[in-house]
C-alpha cells in the first residue's frame, strides 16, 4: 500500500497501526502494510469496527484496559491477512477474563469476514472482482486491472528481448560474456 494511504491508516486508528515503522527485529509493520492500494477502504472499515469495540469495551469494564495492535496486515494467496494482538490487563479475574475472549473472538470473526471480502475485491482498484481457480497463485485483481498489469509484462517482455537481441550482435558482449 502506497506511504499515503498507510499514513491515512495510522492517523485515524494510531493505536492499532503503532507498529507501523518499528524495528523489524520486533515487528512485521517494520515494513508497513505490504497490500494493494484496493483494500485501503476494507482495512479502515475493519479498523473503524475494532475502534468501538476496544473503546466500548474499555468504558464499560474500564478495568479491563482492552486494546487491539496489528503486528502484521498483507496480502497472501489472493486475500488480506490482518494479524493482530490483544492487550489488557494479566491480573483479571475470571469473570473478566471471559468477557475479553468474548471481545477477541468477536474482533477475530469481523477480521475473518474482511478477509474474505477482499478475496473477492480487486487488491489494486478495489473494484468486485473474481479469482481465476486455475491459478496456483490467485490475486484479486478486476479484469481491467488484469489486462494492464498483463500489457505491462509483455511490454517487459518485449523490452527483455530486444536486449538480447542487441547484446547477440555486439561483438564486445559475445567476446566477454561467453
């Protein structure tokens, strides 16, 4: 995902994204969120969800000290991975304990629900969009944004065989890269 929108991303949910740029000895954020620009609308979505729920949850057992932090939000066979950790306070007592993973079990189902959505929305566009099933390594990308990135590899392509082609009839390239 492009700086910008990452920045848009921390700015509204710092508490989430506060890992965003650590030590990637202590962190995957180190490298920010490694998605399409697409899914920019599906991330704040969730993100504006887990927001109430942690603040809901904290006015109403404020001695839970509840809190959500991303380690690390990507793009894996064709969907959005969001990997997260819970904070709140070790010394709870039972009654309490049960009312976080409550409150994480809610948080882990809407992360599954937008995962799922955005296997079917376009990781680049964010417009509705298909998986090929024949593809052993799927991206959600809508067909226009497929047929680009396709010209755009046979124009590498074509570019790769041009080289070739003038490093084939340059008597300097053939006498040294035998």
């Amino acid at each position: 995902m492009n700086t910008e929108l990452q920045n848009q991303l921390s700015a509204s949910h710092p508490s989430i994204f506060r890992e965003i740029g650590g030590d990637c000895t202590q962190t995957c954020m180190a490298f920010g969120i490694e998605c399409g620009d697409g899914w920019h609308f599906l991330i704040d979505s969730l993100c504006d969800q887990i927001d109430r729920e942690v603040e809901f949850t904290n006015r109403l057992f404020p001695n839970l000290k509840f809190g959500v932090i991303a380690f690390q939000v990507k793009e894996k066979f064709g969907s959005l991975r969001f990997y997260v950790d819970y904070i709140y306070d070790i010394n709870l007592e039972s009654d309490d304990m049960e009312k976080v993973r409550k409150k994480m079990l809610l948080i882990d189902g809407m992360i599954r629900m937008v995962e799922a959505l955005s296997a079917r929305t376009c990781d680049t566009c964010g417009k509705h969009c298909t998986q090929d099933p024949e593809n052993p390594f799927p991206r959600a990308q809508c067909d226009d944004c497929l047929d680009k990135r396709r010209k755009a590899l046979d124009r590498i392509a074509e570019f790769d065989q041009e080289i070739e082609e003038a490093n084939s009839q340059n008597s300097y390239f053939k006498e040294n890269h035998k």
